[in-house]
C-alpha cells in the first residue's frame, strides 16, 4: 500500500462524509415519496451555484484528469483547447439553447426530439444514447479511476474498479439527481483545490523550490515543444489535435453535442429554478472550465521533466500524486476520488433518467410529474422510480464487466473517447440544430443526417484512416447537414408535427451575463494569442 495511515483515514473519512450529506439533501419532508420530478430533476429547484457545479463534476472525472493529463503528457498544452473551447461553447448553451429548452419545459433530449419530429427519432436516439453512455462514457470514467486508484494507493486495480462503481452507485441511488447535483458544489471545491495543490508542488519542484511561477518559466524552458496550442501539420500529434481546425473546425461539433445535447450534461441546467439561475449556472461553469487546464494539463506535461519514462501516457496523473508528501496525498487521492464518484453518480442518473422515462414510461402511455407536473398516481410514480433505480444498478453491473475488454489495451482513453464518440456528434448536432431554428427539419431527413454521421463517419476511418478525426467531423457534418437540408425541402412539411414553441422565447441576456461573457471572451483571447 503506497497509502500512509494518516492518509487513508483522510479518504476514508471523506468518503462518509460524502455519501452521508448526499443522504441528507435526498431526504424528502415527512408524508412525501420521491417521484419523477424528485428522482429525475432535483425537483426543478436547483440554484446557480449547484447547477454550474455540477456541471463540471459531471464532466471532470477520471476521464478528464487521468487521461487529458496523459495527454498533456503526449502532446501538452494544445489538449487545453477542449477545455478553453468549452467555456465559450458553454455560453452559447446558455443565450440561445436554454431559452427555447425551459420555455417547453424540457427535461430530456429524447423528449425535445420526440416533440420537435416525431415518436421515430427519439426512440433511435435513446437507445443510442443509452449504449454510448454504458459502453464508452461509464466504463471510461471507472476505468480511468481504477487507474488511478490502482497506481496511488497500490490496490488490485479490478477491486478498485468494483469498489468505485459500487460507491458511486448506491452515492445516488436513494436521492437520484439531487443527491449528486445538491453535493456537487463539495466535489468541486475539493477537486479545485486538490488539483492545484499537485500543480503547485510539481511546478515547485521543477524550479528547486522557488515556487510556482519559477517552475513553470523551467518547465517552459525545459519542454517548449510541449506549449503549442496550435499544432503544425508536421506535429506527431497533429492528427489528433489537427491546427486551426480546434477553433473553427471539428470541435466545436463536439463541444456543441457534448455541452448542448448530451442528456447527462444538459440536464442540471433542465432542472433550474428558471432560466436566469441555469444561465448563470453556465456561466459559473465556463470561468471553470478556463481553470481546468491547470489543474489537469500542467501535471501531465510537468510529468515530461519529473518522470519521462513512464510505460503510458495515462500514468502521468497518479505517477505526480505520489510525490505529494502524506496527508496531502489523502487529501488529493480523496479529490480524484470525488471527480470520480461525482461524474459516475452522473452519468448513472442520466441513464436511468433516459430509460425510465423516454422508453418504459413512454411504451406504457404514462404521463410523469417530470414531464408536466402533474403525472400518474403516486403508485405509478413510485413504481418508475423504482424501475430507475433498477436500470441504475444494471447499467452499472453491465460496465464493470465490460470495461476492461473495451479499454485494457488504450494508450490515451481519452482521446479514443473522443474519435469514438466523434462517430456519432456530427449527426446529433445536425438534428439539434435544425431542430431548434429551422421549423422546416423533418423526421426523415433528421433520421438520414444520424445514420449519415456513423456510416460517413466509418467509411471515412477506413478509406482515409490517416485524414484527422476533428477534421472528418467537420466534412462529415456538412454532409449531414445538407442530407437533412434537401430531404426536408423534398417531403411537405406538416407543422402540426412540431410541438416545441418559440413565443415568449428571447434571445436578450441580463447585462451581467453579457458582461461576463466577455470576460471569458477576453481571457480565451489572451490565452491563444500567448501560446500560439
């Protein structure tokens, strides 16, 4: 065990500590059981802070931090631009997505797009989403963990991932979103301050002691190579992260999915109070998201000078946590741990939230206190309840199993989540996008733009396995794009299909939304222009 005593009282403590104030906001008053509205959206209650929290909870996890940091390792800086990309992204979510999502009373993807087209499209995507969120992102964010568990604290790494997987499980079980969303703000501060705690002591030691500020001057002296946003067509890494293209081309398809249509994602903001909290919840994430690569990306290239051999990319992380002295360590370990739990708890909610009421509540005829605020019985609603919390534990048991056949043998997890899941965003960012500002999308040509996205995609893989996999994203957008376009055009479209209203939506942001946008706009601006 590489864990002091003192250390591992640390993690413990936190770890019940955790679990036991995520009970405590999931208790419901006296008389009331949970239903769908409790279980699935925190009550349509959450506050800013929560919901921005959250939202980076849900999306920095092991995946983020074990495997950008080993990318960071790889390539270095120029992996930041899927963080600093985010936050501008984020503040598009925020003006222009949210407004037209609350104001139809929204709460999962499927149900916009069963809204918007039609009772096909919906179903398609559900069950693609369930599959993409078990067998890539779930088993992903555990993996990834068992990692990091495995190399700090010397435990088996397949205890470790049964441990984490079952942790996260029953963390979220009882209390379903709010208990995640509710305890997210906790996760988050430790994740923060943990993170900078490595960055700092790493930097630190680059410099001989004179602080942080002097190790990152050595550490740019000493890699320089490694502080290139912009990467040139001769960089062996340029197929991952292809020039110019992470600012105008193929990202910002992903960032667009990943930010504005993925269900375990977009759902904090569906379970605001109103829309002026959810867009300063996104807002609050985006100032986030600019820190992130500190956090994340500066250990895995301070790696490159403190521990150049290591067998994978992927070791980076955890291999600059043990160089932090005990009780520090625990605090930290216990701050990856949190990262982990939170984004498992989330994804695991989202698919439960998915399942029970886009798929079995809709095969039944069932309307849910989710959906409108009013809904079945108490009976019905706390039997979909139920069946959520099942679907949880089934999904979880599914990517314990499989995780190790789909990831045992990646180099850089993330970046193959990335090209995986590349296969299927330009597709769903077509049918969201003309869904929500071209009234004349139809079924059919949304339903052409998805299959044309993994079918395009995939011939593409194989005919020109070397061409960039943002860049393959881009070209097979456009395609999509214009499939969807003229197949529209071609049918006559019947209004009467389209359920989701724009009266009463407005565009217009409060001055200190707007004010704060700009900050985040003017901080990308310095960021890029200094490590061009």
């Amino acid at each position: 065990m590489l864990l002091s005593t003192i250390d591992t009282v640390v993690v413990v403590a936190y770890g019940i500590f955790i679990f036991g104030l995520a009970q405590w906001v999931s208790r419901e008053k006296a008389g009331h059981e949970k239903d769908t509205s409790d279980y699935f959206l925190a009550s349509k209650a959450l506050p800013w802070w929560a919901i921005g929290a959250s939202l980076i909870a849900a999306n920095i996890s092991a995946e983020q931090i074990v495997g950008m940091s080993g990318s960071g390792y790889a390539l270095g800086l120029a992996i930041a631009s899927y963080e600093w990309m985010a936050a501008l992204t984020l503040l598009i979510v925020g003006k222009y997505f949210l407004p037209i999502f609350l104001k139809n009373r929204i709460y999962t993807m499927p149900q916009f797009l069963e809204h918007r087209y039609g009772k096909v499209l919906p179903v398609i995507m559900a069950l693609f989403w369930l599959a993409l969120y078990i067998f890539v992102n779930l088993t992903s964010i555990i993996w990834l963990g068992s990692i990091a568990v495995h190399k700090v604290a010397g435990i088996d790494q397949d205890v470790a991932l049964f441990a984490l997987g079952a942790f996260a499980l029953l963390y979220q079980l009882y209390g379903g979103l709010k208990a995640v969303a509710l305890t997210d703000i906790v996760q988050v501060t430790l994740l923060v301050l943990g993170g900078l705690v490595v960055s700092y002591l790493t930097l630190n030691q680059i410099g001989n002691g004179e602080g942080a500020i002097a190790g990152f001057a050595a550490l740019t002296q000493k890699v320089p190579g490694h502080f290139n946003m912009i990467l040139e067509p001769d960089h062996p890494f340029f197929k991952d992260l292809p020039g110019i293209a992470v600012l105008v081309g193929g990202m910002w398809i992903a960032n667009l999915s990943y930010w504005g249509f993925n269900q375990y994602i977009i759902q904090r903001a569906l379970a605001a109070k109103n829309l002026g909290e959810a867009q300063k919840g996104v807002v609050f994430a985006a100032y986030l998201k600019l820190l992130m690569p500190v956090i994340i990306v500066l250990p895995g290239i301070a790696a490159v000078v403190l521990a150049p051999d290591l067998a994978k990319p992927d070791e980076a992380y955890p291999t600059m946590m043990r160089l932090l002295p005990p009780g520090l360590l625990g605090l930290v370990f216990a701050a990856l741990i949190a990262a982990v739990i939170a984004s498992t708890a989330s994804k695991i909610n989202s698919i439960a939230t998915i399942f029970t009421l886009d798929l079995y509540a809709k095969f039944r005829g069932e309307r849910t206190r989710a959906e409108d605020g009013s809904g079945e019985s108490r009976s019905e609603e706390k039997h979909l309840v139920l069946v959520g919390r099942s679907v949880a534990v089934i999904a979880v048991v599914i990517a314990l199993f499989t995780a190790r056949p789909l990831l045992g043998n990646s180099d850089q997890a993330f970046q193959f989540i990335q090209e995986f899941s590349g296969f299927f965003t330009p597709g769903v960012t077509v049918i969201f996008l003309l869904g929500l500002f071209w009234r004349k999308a139809t079924e059919l040509g949304a339903i052409v733009a998805a299959v044309a996205s993994v079918a395009l995609s995939y011939v593409f893989k194989v005919v020109m396995p070397d061409f960039p996999f943002m860049n393959r994203m881009g070209l097979v957008f456009l395609i999509s794009l214009a499939l969807a376009v003229v197949i529209s055009l071609a049918q006559r479209s019947r209004p009467s299909a389209n359920a989701i209203t724009m009266e009463g939506v407005t565009f217009r942001t409060p001055a200190a939304f707007n004010l704060a946008s700009v900050g985040v706009i003017l901080i990308l601006f310095a960021l890029y222009a200094t490590w061009w």
